[in-house]
C-alpha cells in the first residue's frame, strides 16, 4: 500500500481559498483540490487540531479584513462572495469573530491608513 502524502497546513488553507473563489467552500472541494480524500482530510485536519469549518472560517476573515479595509465592496456584494446567505448573517459572524460590527471596522482601517498617508504635524517642532 502506497503512503498519502499529506498537505500542509498552508496547502489545505489555499485549497479552502480557492474553493472559496470558486463558490464551492465545501470539505469535498478541498480534498479533491488536494488529491485527497474527504475522510482523509478530516483526519489530517483533526490531527492538526483544526477542522475544515474552523480552517474556512479563518480564511473568510482573513479574506474580509482585506476586502473591507481595501475595497469599496458593499457588505452584500462581501457576504456573497464569502458564501454567506446575505449581509446581515456576514456582519453577525464578522462581529462575533472581531468583537466589531464590519462597517466600524471598515471606518477604523481607513483612519488608521489615513493617518499613515497624512501624518499630523505637531503644532510646536521640537526642539533637541
């Protein structure tokens, strides 16, 4: 019998992304991107401590932290793209992970970003 070379944790995280991209977000897609089967997915996830639900709930946010900090996107137009049913069940899942309703932490990434594009100047320079 042939041993299964098993993907790492970055492989199985691109498969999940990419699955993502094509509106297929499922342990399936993934294990068949990875030339894998599903239950051996399962087990290999298990054994890293993870499973595909919690691997793809890092991936949206981490895929929804960039496009609300560095799109225009409306909520609806993210929460389909990350496979959610609509706006709001995106913005209750974002705010349960982030502590931060989406649209607050939209507003907040862009001051940051302007703050470091325009930087305040001191109204006395300081003197060494």
């Amino acid at each position: 019998m042939r041993a299964v070379r098993l993907p790492s944790s970055r492989a199985v995280h691109a498969a999940i992304f990419a699955s993502l991209r094509q509106g297929d977000a499922t342990l399936d897609s993934a294990a068949d991107a990875l030339k894998i089967s599903r239950r051996t997915l399962q087990r290999h996830l298990e054994r890293m401590g993870t499973s595909h639900s919690k691997m793809l709930a890092a991936v949206r946010l981490e895929i929804a932290c960039r496009l609300l900090a560095d799109s225009n996107k409306r909520l609806a137009e993210i929460a389909k793209f990350l496979g959610y049913a609509n706006a709001s069940s995106f913005s209750r899942a974002f705010a349960r992970l982030m502590k931060i309703q989406p649209v607050a932490y939209r507003r907040q990434q862009r001051g940051r970003e302007h703050d470091r594009l325009h930087p305040r100047r001191r109204s006395h320079p300081i003197e060494i």
